[in-house]
C-alpha cells in the first residue's frame, strides 16, 4: 500500500520522471470538463465533473477510451482533478487489464488531504455513495498548492474542515495554529504546503497501519458521523452543503461529545466552536430534524448492529475508534452544536 | 496475498468454522445454474453458467442481489463454481463496499488448480477475455476431489493439463509420475488429492514471490502462447476446443521450443509427446493455419513489442519467462508438435 508522495508545483517535470524511471511509453490523462483544460498532453479522457457522474457508465466509457487509446499494462494513467476524478480514475486503471500504474495530481484542497491519498477508489451505485470500489493505491500522489488560487473559497474552507480533523488527530500545536487561520488573507502558498504536508502525512500513517479499515483507519472518521448525517439530510432536502462544511460541524458535535464522554477539554471545543462559528456558517437544521438525523446516524456504513458510532478523543492527538454514543448523548451533543454556532 | 489453502471433503464444517472465526453473521453463495443445486444454504446467488456470461452485466446482477441480501463489509461470500464463477464472483465480491471477505471453492479441477487460487479476479469485456478484473486474493480456498466424479472426462482431461504443466515447472519424478496417469481408470480421490494439493502448491509458491504478474509469474504462462492461439483459432472457426486440450498441445511445442533453444531433454518432449497424442485427440489444424496462429501469439496479452514471447525450460523444474521466439523457430515448432500428434 506504499505510495509516493510528492510534493511540488512542477508537474509535468514530475510525471515525465515518473514516466522515465517506470519505463511507460503511453501515459493517458483523466480530467473532468473542469480540470481537462490544465492538461499539457495529447491523451486526455474527460469526463462529466460532479458526484452526479461518480456511476459505473463513466467507469465504463473511461474502460472504452483506455483500449480505444491502446492502454496495457504497461501504460501510465493520470488522474488529474477532485476528489470525483481520483476516486472513479483510481477504479478504472485498478481494474483495467487487472491494473494499470496510475498517478493522482488533485486539484482541490480536499481531494490532495482525502480522497488522493490512501488507496479508496469507487462509484455510487443504486443511490449509494462509493458502493462499489476498491482499496487501490495510486503508486505516486503528486501535490501541489498552484491549483488552490482558482478554488472558491467555499471549496478552500471544505478542504480545511478536513486538515483541521487530521490536526485533531494528532497535534494540539498544529491544531491551534490551524485555528489562527484568517480565510480572508490571500493563500500563502508556503505555509498552506506545510500544512497541507502535515494533514498528508498523519492520514498516510494511519492507513499505513489499516490500509483496508478494518480499525484503526476508523479513526479518519472524526466528526464524520455527525457530518454525513447532516451532509445527507441537506442532500434529501434539496439544499445541500459542502462535504468540508458538514463535517467542521461534524467535528464541533463530537469534540462535545468527546467531552462528555472523555473529558476533552472544554477550552478547545470552546476554541474549535468559535472557529467554526465564524467561518462554516449556514447550519440550516433545527431540533425538529433530530430523528432523521439520529435515524441516518444509526445507518451508517461504520455503524455496528445499529447503535450509532463514533471516533471521540480525550485530547487532541489522542482518539478512540468505534464509540457507541446513545440517542441522549447525541441529543445533547445537537443541542449544544447549535450553542456553539449561535443558533 | 495469502490465501489459505484448505484440502478436505467436508466443505459445509470448513464453511462453519470460517463463518465461526470471522463473526460473519451472513454469508452468501454465489453459485452458477450447475452448481446452484449443491448449496446447502438459504442465500444463493445464482448467475448462468458458461464463459459467455461472464460479463459486467453478471456483475451488476450479483452486486445488485447482494444489496437486496443486506451483504456488509462484515458478510462472508462463498463461490461455488468453476473458473468462471469462482472469477466473477470473484470480482463482484472484491468491489462491493470495496471488499467482502470472499472463499473460492472450486468445482472442476481446472479451476481447483488453477482459477481459484491466486487471486486474479476478472470478466470479459468488448470481446476481451479477462479484460476488466482485479487481483483480490479469496481469503480460503477449500480443495476438495469430490466434485470431480461427476465432472466429464474432457473436462477433467483438462484440468489435469494445468496440473501437468505445474509438474513440469517444478518437478521430474511429478512430471513422470503424471504421465503414467490412465483416464480410464476410476478416480482415486486419494491419490488425485495428492496431485492437486503439489500442482495447487506450486502455483502458490510462484505468486507468492509475484502476485501482480510482474516477472515470475510469467512462469505459469507455460504451455499457453501456443496453447492460447489455438483456443483462439478454433473459437473463430466455431469449432472451440477445451483449453485444457490446447494446453496440452502448447505444452509439447513449448517442449520442443525448449528443446531447440535451451537444450531441454528429447527423452522428455518424447515422453509428454506421447501422453499427449494419446490422451488429447482432436488437433484441428493444419499448416495452412500457422500465418494466422503467428498473428494471433504476437497480439498475446504476453508478447512484448508485438514479438511471439514464451516461458521456456531448460528442464523439467528450470522455467525461463519472456523468451523471444522467432517466426522460422515457431514454424518448426508446430510441424515437430503435429508429427508428435500423428497428424
């Protein structure tokens, strides 16, 4: 499950070496309709960008244009996007001819901390997110900050929810200079690498340590509970939320309930609350809608025998995979949720 | 990549203590319209039998039965069948959720002895044999003979081709032993065990040095750049043989290959000749076919730069991969093949 990370803004130096040392003398590209215009070669698959188009249809017309382009195992594929196009690329090269060398080079701040790194590939199916897929790392993931200066700032706080939860779980110092972040200032590309790096690395070693989730790898579920609930409750409302919104809120009810339940310091879910507050607004939920989000809780993919589950600390840096949390707690955890957000 | 190899008749107590072992609370067969009658079990996923089935198609309606079983990444997935079953059932249980936990229990000895152990997972897609897979390991593989009494005498002919050309990589008296073997006989399900537990073992020491078919594995190839070509040929004229049977041809021209480039020993292209010709009757070709049996090894999946590509010996037990053969080197070896056969 080795994969190279490779941070740099070079890219084209950095593939034509990585074409060079394997010996590829075909390399194809994949791109969505968004990211397709960045690429600097001839081969070149697009696909349609959005969640929408995570299907088997596109696994299956990128499988088409791979043999139309003469692709065998011998060739090198790139996948150059989002969190979409790394997932849905990831799966086609691993299945193709049983598996072709592929590269990711994400484009979104939340695409080079999640999905490019760790070996997750997959599609939705019948209405269900990554249902078919496969744990298939790229052999190199290649991570820049140049794509960053282009990404609505929606999308560049999406990201940061999920640096943040890595900070979470692993360092109180990285954790607190996180929470000076100013979203206003103009990206400085240095300091955002290093963080970057740093996010990189504390998911690279706990995959390192489960790469197929079946423990530890749990633990990069923080705040995920709470969040995929709200992110699927706002989808079946029609007024959906980012995937980096959902979870910062995600990681403010759990933090309280890591308090609750583990002592986790007040003061830095106070901290963490506030930070929140101020730059993930827009919570559109009211305690009307806790049994629905109690009930998506208990259906989790990483629920067991239907209790609801979740990752809690007892400090930053310190985590406790698989924590059954009753309906009360999480109640009160909701409640207090919204405090935090001054609803 | 490991798998655990299990050699026993009694499949449903194997089946018990995995299921006991793992915790799997559910566990789902997949079987194919010959095989189906043999489970004793209430979740039975029943695809239809034969190569032309084996599409995404099939796949789609496995994953699809899955859902409605209620499968998890905790379920446990059982494939009863030949190659093709235990191949796409396989895949299908690789990919859903990104992986359930999946055992092969073969029912033909080709696919005991060869299919179900080793990982490669697949289906055919545009016309392409094997074209779309994975390598995903089943977790155990249950070796039983009491299958193979009911199974047609060309099909286990077949099987026991792959077990010769097992013998022939690692083993002389194997090798002598194997060509004493007398079809007309009733099984001795003592003795075949035996056979099939060494043939099964070299499989396994092979991929366990090369799981993804990047250098040694190659070895396994033996038998098969000819053995492929006519397989194919006589598909095309619609008149297909069993791949057993065309394996076995290929064993003996890759034997005489052998002999001419690598001085691999008379006596003993002599002996397998003779086995051949009196066991795999049926040669459908003639020299009229050698331009189009050429073509057909330059395209192999093997072939390199579009030039024919064998595994070679320089004796029983002494394997050399990815060995070049010239057009006039091919030509002679398929006149020497035919003489062999009596034709």
């Amino acid at each position: 499950m080795g994969q190279n990370l490779i941070f740099t803004d070079d890219i084209m130096a950095t593939i034509g070496q990585i074409e060079a040392q394997g010996g590829h003398r075909l390399t194809v590209w994949i791109a969505d309709e968004n990211t397709a215009s960045l690429v600097p070669a001839t081969h070149v698959i697009t696909i349609p960008a959005g969640d929408d188009s995570k299907t088997l249809h596109t696994v299956t017309g990128i499988w088409d244009a791979m043999e139309r382009l003469g692709v065998t195992r011998r060739s090198l594929v790139v996948n150059l996007g989002g969190g979409m196009v790394t997932d849905l690329g990831g799966f086609a090269a691993a299945t193709f001819k049983r598996g072709v060398r592929f590269v990711n080079v994400p484009t979104t701040l939340l695409g080079a901390v999640d999905a490019a790194v760790g070996g997750k590939t997959g599609f939705n199916y019948n209405g269900l997110k990554n249902e078919i897929g496969a744990f298939a790392p790229a052999s190199d993931v290649i991570l820049s900050t140049r794509f960053f200066d282009s990404l609505p700032l929606t999308e560049m706080k999406s990201g940061f929810a999920e640096v943040l939860k890595h900070a979470m779980l692993s360092s109180r110092e990285e954790f607190l200079r996180l929470l000076n972040h100013d979203f206003t200032a103009p990206i400085d590309h240095k300091d955002l690498m290093e963080r970057l790096r740093r996010a990189v690395q504390v998911k690279v070693d706990i995959v390192a340590r489960d790469p197929k989730e079946q423990g530890e790898r749990e633990a990069l579920n923080l705040g995920h509970t709470v969040g995929h609930a709200l992110e699927s409750l706002s989808m079946k409302r029609g007024k959906s939320v980012p995937h980096g919104y959902a979870v910062a809120w995600g990681l403010v009810a759990e933090a309280v309930l890591s308090h609750l339940k583990f002592r986790f310091p007040s003061e830095d879910v106070h901290r963490l609350g506030a930070f929140v507050r101020d730059n993930y607004p827009g919570f559109p939920f009211t305690c009307d809608d806790y049994d629905d989000l109690l009930e998506l809780m208990r259906h989790d993919k990483k629920s067991r025998n239907g209790e609801i589950t979740c990752t809690l600390l007892s400090e930053v840096g310190a985590y406790r995979i698989g924590q059954a949390v009753s309906s009360d707690d999480m109640t009160a955890a909701l409640d207090i949720l919204r405090d935090h957000l001054g609803l």
